[in-house]
C-alpha cells in the first residue's frame, strides 16, 4: 500500500468534496491543494465531477442509509473510489485498499471500514442508473433546455460533455511557422491532426503537460481550443489598426488577435477581475507581445474608455458556458437554470454599451461558450431589432468552417465534440457607415 497513494486520493476527494459542499469552482479546488502527484489528482478530481450523477446514484444503492453531511468528505472519498473501480484502469485491489487508506489520511479512519464495504460491494453488484439525472449524468434542467433548443442533438451533446476534451494547439506564427511547428513535434515524438479550418491550430493525439510542450516557454505555442480559434481571424478580418477584446481572460483570443495583427495595430484588453487580468499579462509576457490591458466592467464604457472609437470588437461574453462542460465538470453542479436569464441580461447590456464604442463601418463579433438559445441567436436577434444601425455579417473568413458550423436564425453554432471542439456561438455585427 502506498502512502502517497493514500493522499492522492484524499486530495482528490477534498477537491470533490469542496465543489459540490462549498460550491467552489474546480480551479479554486485545484489551486488550494499541494500534490506531489498532481497529473493522478487532477484526474481523479476531473473524472468524478464529470460522472457525478451516475456516481452518487451508485453510492446511493450501495449504502444502507444515508451519510450525514459531515462526512461528506468520505462521500466524495467513496464516489472517487467508484469512479476507479468503473472509468479507469487502476487495478481493482489498489484502488479499494488505498482509497480505504485515504479514509484515515482525511482523519476519518471509523468510516474506512465502511468504505471498504461499499468499494467491495460495487465490485460485486452491477449497477443499473435510476432516474433520469443519473441516466443521463446531466441536471434535469440541462437535459431538459437541450432538448428543447437542439431537439435532434441533445443525446449527441450529453455524450459529447461527458468525454474528456482533447488538447489543443495554437502556433503562434509572429514566431514560427505552422511547418516548422510541426516539424518540432515530429522529432520529439508528439503525434498530432492538423485541421484545414484552422490554419494555426494542432490537435495532440494525447494530452501532455504544459510543461512539456516544446518552445511554450518562448511563446512559439499556446494551448487553445480549436473552436475558440476561429474568434481571432473572424473578429479583425481584412485589417483592423484598433481593437478591443472586451471581456479578455485570460487572454488566448487576445493574444491571437495580436498574432495575427500588423505591428502598429493597437489592441485594448479590459476584464472586471484584477485577479485574471493579471493572466493576461502574463499571457502577452511568455509570448513577446504588447497591449494595453485595463480592470474595468467593459458594460461601464464612461469608466475606460477614451472615447476613440475602434474598428473591431471581441465579445466574448460572460454566459452559462454550457459548451465547454467537458472541459469544466463542474459547470454541471454550480450552474442554475436561473442564472440563465441574468447573464442574458449582462450580455444585452455589454452589447447595448459597446456597440457605442465602435466605428461606422466596424464589427463585433459576438461569441459565447454556450449551446443555449437565450444567451445566442435570441439575445442577438433581440440586440439587432432594438439597433437600427446594427445588421448581421454572415461571410464566413474561411469557408472551411462552414463544415464544423450550424447556421442559426442568427449566428453560427458549434456544438460540443464537432472534430473534436468545444461548444461556441459566433454572431458577426456590422455598424452601418
């Protein structure tokens, strides 16, 4: 038995347990936790928040009654020990005997045994889900929403969250180029896709660390999702010497934008959070480029903006980001259907502001992480009935993305897992000169 096994999976479950008890985000949880094993806690942490229905209804049928809320550290404990058993090949007798161990590592070493029991029960019993939550591993209210905005996808889009989402690249070619990229990880035995969409974006046939990725430290590459790069190019289109992202972290799709800029173009990144304006500093510093980057409510222009108006404009509003579950879990278990309308409203308003701040003749391109209707193509359509000077610009940058996009009553849509992407809603806006 190992001990820093034990602890792997006492953190893992204080990572669990923290989310679903305390309602912190899994990158808060992350953060707060020192591992020495940290690829294996990520993992575990990971894999059960994103089975967590299908989990909690197993450990629902395999206890006699109930735990009480204290012990919801050994809860989280016995549904990370679950999800070994049934989602990951760690042998059957390492993941029951250690995971027991964690039991004493978190301090409660009178339930080990009853953690013991229930890992050895499930590895008898066969499991058949009971109710729709656990059948689907979604919220009722998730599974209910998609069916009635994507009627005949809504299965393809569960299926899709529930998968592990492939690791991207984007070549930054201010540096390098797409070639010579590849040709880098060719000899250090990286294998990877390259998609015709996408004319700076790689997809690793299997995730590595950060750390490992050859010439990240000197800005030759960043990891970004394939979806979110369509954006950039979208965004600036033929040229545009003044831009804004306007709701910028942690600025990859800025520093896209400045990649992909000419040398005196000028790029403004504000966000609300000084915490996560910082990564974007940090962002634009490990890849040699400049911008000026504010804390402020982008929604509030009297209090940065200058009055200068700018020729293009990156939304990338704050919403339910339903599109990326996959990537965060944990979206399932914080989110509410409630929250849907008051992001709604913060989108409007972002919008209604910041198209004053654009110039005749100027887009804004207007982009979610979301699959949902009333953060997309309704707010848009909302946006341009109520805005006489505001038409929709279709023209796809590159028509090879037409492939991967479904056109909307307003916008674009991609949806989770469409060759291998993350869900985003794109709307190009046209000012009228």
């Amino acid at each position: 038995m190992s001990r820093k096994g034990a602890s792997a999976r006492a953190n893992a479950a204080r990572i669990v347990d923290s989310v679903r008890s305390r309602g912190r985000s899994l990158d808060a949880a992350l953060e707060s936790i020192d591992s020495d094993d940290d690829s294996f806690v990520r993992m575990l942490a990971y894999g059960t928040l994103r089975t967590h229905f299908r989990l909690e209804d197993r450990r629902r049928q395999l206890l006699d009654r109930p735990m009480r809320s204290r012990d919801s550290v050994i809860a989280a404990l016995i549904d990370v020990g679950l999800f070994q058993l049934s989602d990951t090949r760690v042998p059957d007798h390492a993941a029951i005997a250690e995971t027991v161990e964690a039991a004493r590592v978190l301090g409660k070493p009178r339930l080990a045994g009853l953690v013991n029991a229930v890992l050895r029960r499930a590895q008898r019993e066969s499991f058949e889900p009971e109710g729709q939550e656990a059948r689907f591993n979604h919220p009722t209210w998730i599974v209910e929403r998609l069916k009635s905005d994507w009627p005949d996808d809504w299965r393809q889009i569960l299926d899709a969250n529930d998968e592990r989402a492939p690791m991207w690249l984007r070549v930054n070619t201010g540096k390098t180029t797409l070639a010579a990229y590849k040709a880098v990880l060719d000899e250090a035995g990286i294998d990877y896709r390259q998609h015709t969409a996408l004319p700076q974006a790689l997809r690793l046939e299997a995730p590595i660390p950060v750390t490992s990725l050859p010439g990240f430290a000197d800005g030759l590459v960043s990891v970004q999702d394939g979806g979110a790069q369509i954006a950039a190019p979208w965004c600036r289109g033929d040229g545009a010497a003044r831009m804004l992202d306007a709701c910028a972290a942690p600025g990859g799709k800025s520093a896209h934008l400045k990649e992909l800029a000419d040398p005196d173009d000028a790029l403004t990144c504000i966000d609300v959070d000084a915490r996560r304006a910082s990564a974007i500093r940090e962002t634009f510093d490990r890849l040699g480029l400049k911008a000026t980057i504010k804390v402020a409510d982008a929604s509030n222009k009297e209090d940065w903006w200058d009055g200068r108006p700018f020729d293009a404009i990156l939304l990338d509003a704050p919403c339910s980001a339903s599109g990326v579950i996959r990537r965060h879990p944990d979206i399932k278990l914080l989110r509410r259907e409630s929250d849907i309308a008051a992001l709604a409203e913060v989108q409007m308003k972002l919008l209604n502001s910041l198209w004053q701040t654009l110039k005749p003749g100027g887009r804004l391109l207007y982009v979610t992480c979301s699959v949902f209707k009333d953060e997309n193509e309704r707010i848009v359509e909302a946006f341009l009935d109520a805005t006489p000077d505001a038409t929709e610009n279709d023209l796809l940058q590159n028509n090879n993305i037409r492939d991967v996009m479904r056109r909307q009553a307003r916008g674009y849509q991609i949806l989770p897992g469409t060759d291998g992407m993350d869900g985003f809603y794109f709307a190009c806006l046209k000012k009228a000169t």
